[in-house]
C-alpha cells in the first residue's frame, strides 16, 4: 500500500486517500471480471489428450467445481468456425447434456442426440462430418444409467408393435443386440443393456462407416463408449 501510495505521488503529486481507494477498487474489481483462461486440456491435439481431456471436465462436473461455463466467450471467434475435439452421441434424455457432465465451452463438441444413442444413419453421417471435415480427434458413445429406451428395449424384447409411432424401429435396434442377452427381471438388467447398447455402438461405427473406419486405422481417431450415472455424474468408459 505504502509502495503504491509513494509511487502513485512521486509521479502525479499529492493524491488524496479516497482517489487511491478509487483506483486500488478498479484494479480489484477488472481483476475479479478478468476472463478466465480456458483449461490446458481443452485444446487436446491427439485420441488420448481428448479422451483426458473428458475425464478431467467429468471429474470437475462430478465435484461441482465446473469451470467451462464462466469462460469469456468470444462469440465472434465462434461465429467465424469450429474444431471440436471430440464427438458424442448420446441419448436424446433430458438429463444427459455432454458439455455439462465433461465441462466444456461452446464449440469443443459435436453432438449427436437420439434415444438410446443409437448410431443412425444420419447420426453416422454427422460424425463423418465432425471427423473428415472438423477434425475430431475422438468419438464418445454415451451411455447412462436409467435409460428410458433400454428399459423399453427390455420390457418389449418379444413384441415392440405395442409401442407407438416410429417406436418400434428404433427400439429394435437395441433389442438384438443387447436385450436378448438378459432374463428381464435378472439384477441390474437395465445396467448391463445400457452397457451393452453404449459399447455395440462403437463396433456399428466402426462396422458402417468407411471415412471412420479409416480415422481409426490411421491413428487420427478413436472411439470409445462409456455410461454416465445420473445420480453421481460419474462417467465410465467401458470400451475403449
Ligand atoms: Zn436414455
């Protein structure tokens, strides 16, 4: 304080002590608004930086000590293009929202919804266009737990023509695959279908899409799925 004060008159003369307060607030208060730098890790530049990348904004999420949302957002910067690291698809489930649970800014991800987050045709199409034009470095399948079309998959494994509308073709697609292999009412059924349905997306990526196939092959990609907990935030990969 004496330094500043010294310095403050030897420069301008006398200063009186309420312009000093003045000058000493606006220095606190731009401090305190300054713009928070983004995270290291939120520019991964290889699969596994993004992958760590993830895993840190999850942890974050799940101690509530969430940074990527108070960035300064450089909405110009934004408007001008995009290089999301990585890619997600995930259920359409209110409740599942990739940039809160892995903490990330507006353009980091490319996201793709659907119930039971299921690789569409035009979900791979988005893909190919995150992965060949975009850039990304990495493919998220995002499972959770609780999950309405997996629980649907399972409880209508044997006639899906009972659910409504365009229902059905989308509930086969997890019943094959995943729902046939539990007894419905066995313990954590729901559980292992949603397991299940997250890591055979992977394979059906992989599986239907050439231009990923290839990013895979070449290094420049992986894709990985996991399944995140409602009720602790927790996510886990469980094929990578
Ligand atoms: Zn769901």
């Amino acid at each position: 304080m004496s330094d500043l004060s010294q310095s403050v008159s030897s420069r301008r003369g006398a200063i009186s002590p309420r312009v000093l307060l003045a000058v000493l607030a606006t220095a606190i208060a731009s401090f305190a608004f300054a713009p928070i730098e983004v995270p290291a890790e939120s520019a991964p530049a290889t699969p596994d930086e993004a992958i760590k990348a993830l895993m840190d904004g999850n942890k974050r999420f799940v101690k509530q000590k969430m940074s990527a949302h108070e960035i300064e957002l450089d909405r110009a910067k934004l408007a001008a293009g995009q290089a999301p690291f990585a890619a997600v698809i995930r259920c359409a489930d209110s409740r599942v929202a990739p940039e809160i649970c892995f903490d990330q800014p507006l353009g980091h991800l490319f996201v793709c919804a659907v119930a039971g987050n299921i690789p569409t045709l035009e979900g791979i199409a988005s893909l190919e266009y995150g992965v060949a034009v975009l850039g990304t470095k990495l493919i998220v399948v995002m499972g959770h737990s609780e999950c309405g079309a997996v629980d649907a998959a399972i409880k209508h494994r044997d006639d899906t023509s009972v659910l409504p509308g365009s229902l059905p073709q989308l509930i086969d697609q997890i019943i094959s695959p995943c729902a046939m292999t539990v007894e419905p009412n066995e313990p954590n059924a729901l559980a292992k279908v949603v397991e299940c349905n997250a890591n055979m997306g992977v394979s059906e990526l992989i599986r239907r899409s050439p231009v990923i196939k290839e990013a895979v092959a070449s290094g420049n990609l992986k894709v990985i799925a996991g399944v995140q907990d409602l009720a602790s935030g927790v996510f886990k990969i469980t094929r990578r």
